[in-house]
C-alpha cells in the first residue's frame, strides 16, 4: 500500500521520484511489450477467447483503442527491430512517435533503420515531417472555396446534443437528436477553403497564431486566426475610410477601464529590443538550467517587480509565457494574492 500525502515531500525530492517513477514506467513498458509478443506466438488470447491481440488488450485490459493499436503495432516490430526497445528503455523515444514511423518499418527495412536513428529525441511533430519525406509525392491540391450548408447549434442547446460515451450503448439511439432541440436548428451557410501551404508559411502563420493567443483569448480556430490576420491588413491597406478608422476601441478590444493607465507603458522600442534578445520565446530558466522556450502567450515580466521599484528598462525585462508569468508572481507576492488579482 503506497502512502499518497506527499505534502510533506521536499520538491527535490518529488522531482527525484517523479524521474525515478518515469524510469520504471518505461521498463515496465518494454517488458509488456516483450510479454505480448510471446503471448501472440503462443495464441493465448485465442485460448482465452478473444479474437485478436487487439481485442484482448481492449476488452480485457481495459486499453483505449488508440493505445491498444500502438502497442500491438510495436510489439511486432520489435522483433525486426531490437534497437526499439533500447530506445523505449532509455527515453530516446516514445510509442505516439514509432507509432507514426511504423508503416514505414513494415515495408522498408533500410529506411527503417535509417529512420530509427533519425527519430532519437524528437517530438511527435518533428517526426511526422520527418515521416512525410518517405511518403509518395502527391500532385499539389487544387485551390477551391465553395459553399457549405452547415447545422448553427444555439449555445444554450449544445449541452442536450451531446451524446453518451457509453461504448455498449446504441449507436443508433445515440446519435438520435431529441425533437425539441432540432426544432431549433437553423441552418448556416458557410465556405469550405482547402489549400495547401510551403513550409515557410506556415512557420509564419504559427508565429502569427503564438502572437495572437491573448488577443483571440485562447480561441485559436483558424477562422478566427485568418479573420484577425485579414482585419489588420484591411486596417492598414483599404482605400475605404470607414474599414482604416476601425480602431481597437471601436472594435471593443479595449474598454475605457483598460484606457486608464495604471503605471508607466513600457515604450515600443524597448519591448521590441527585449524580446529580439530573448529569441521571442519564453527566456524562463529552471534552477538546472533548463529553458521553457515555449513561443505563445508570451509577457514581459519584471526582473524586479514595479511594486518593489523595478523600472521599465531593457535589463530589467524579460519574456516569459504566460503561466512563467504567474508562477514568479507567486514566487514573490504568494499564490493568494495572484489568485484575486487574476480573478479579478
């Protein structure tokens, strides 16, 4: 029986049992993994009365289907590839990304290999570019918009729509809509866009989306992003007077509260200065060294805070994501004082 109240734990020495849990987590894995594998060759699951290996991970082990497909996947690439559960042992890699390469390993053995190592260290993201070289080019997508007829759920309707997750529950009683709320169903005319875009783009439309996290209050819909992107350029090039004299009051990005100042602006030059210097990501170093570097929601933070006499100068500013934000808030003014404040 473990003992669960780990308040009384340093934080070194949660951290030390979180790496240590980590690395057991992972061998337990591999050994699953080699377990399957032998049960597969001696047809147990068969003996015990299911019809497949994925099966009996489902239903008996009570796994995801998702998580069952990786595992069922990877055990049997393991034996064509040893190298892999080295890999999964050491944290070179994880099941989400040989899950991503593994059509890959089936049919190549050479661009597997070669494969395996390049996918050492990699994020789930960086491995499907890497994936995506090895996959048949495809001819460039036609360009289209076209009109679409689409269901407008009203907002106090959308909780009576959703259905139940019940997976021994009938599909067809499930996906039945009660008759009152599709009496209020409207209908919407909408366009679907398709395009395809360079790599470069993009990068730049990421950079646009991480710089428009607290504008778009975290409602990062790509029409939204695309409509913001399409309003600034209006704003800045329309011949029309009444498009360009939409300003950001008028557009009620800001109300008359948030026009007061309540302490000195940090002058435009300066924050352009801090944040080429910090890379324009998160410059937040734990005490091991290690840097958030995340790239969206980012702030400028005070090295030492106004309320103590810190001023707005380059050397005292720093950029660091939103939740870096609050944390060295809390660090210096406490957690219950940041709370009213954000609630507020």
């Amino acid at each position: 029986m473990f003992d669960l109240s780990l308040d009384k734990l340093s934080n070194e020495e949660v951290k030390l049992n979180i790496i240590r849990l980590r690395k057991v987590e992972r061998e337990c894995e591999v050994e699953l993994l080699f377990h399957l594998i032998e049960l597969e060759k001696r047809d147990l699951h068969l003996a015990w009365g299911y019809s497949s290996l994925f099966m009996y991970l489902v239903n008996s082990l009570g796994y995801a289907e998702a998580s069952a497909s990786r595992r069922v996947r990877i055990s049997r690439l393991i034996g064509k590839y040893p190298e892999i559960a080295t890999m999964l042992r050491s944290g070179n890699t994880n099941l989400s990304c040989l899950s991503l390469i593994s059509k890959v390993l089936e049919v190549d053995s050479d661009k597997g290999s070669k494969l395996l190592s390049e996918i050492v260290d990699k994020t789930c993201r960086e491995v499907e570019e890497l994936v995506s070289a090895y996959r048949p080019e495809v001819p460039r997508a036609k360009e289209y918009i076209k009109p679409i007829k689409v269901a407008r759920v009203p907002k106090d309707k959308v909780k009576e729509l959703e259905f139940p997750t019940n997976s021994f529950c009938n599909l067809q009683e499930s996906l039945k809509v009660p008759e009152p709320v599709l009496k209020t169903l409207q209908a919407e005319i909408r366009y679907e866009v398709r395009c395809s875009l360079s790599k470069d783009i993009k990068e730049k439309l990421g950079k646009a989306q991480n710089l428009m996290v607290h504008k778009l209050k975290g409602d990062m819909a790509l029409e939204n992003v695309f409509g913001e992107l399409i309003d600034c350029y209006l704003a800045k090039y329309s011949k029309d007077k009444k498009v360009r004299k939409v300003n950001r009051v008028q557009k009620g990005l800001m109300n008359e509260d948030e026009l007061a100042v309540k302490r000195k602006a940090i002058p435009s030059q300066v924050k352009r200065e801090v944040y080429a210097r910090d890379n324009f990501c998160c410059s937040y170093r734990s005490v091991d060294g290690v840097k958030c570097g995340k790239e969206s929601n980012l702030e400028l933070d005070h090295i030492t805070p106004v309320a103590h006499g810190g001023d707005n100068s380059v050397a005292n500013l720093r950029v660091v994501c939103r939740e870096h934000n609050q944390f060295l808030a809390r660090e210096v003014f406490g957690r219950e004082f940041v709370r009213t404040k954000i609630q507020v």
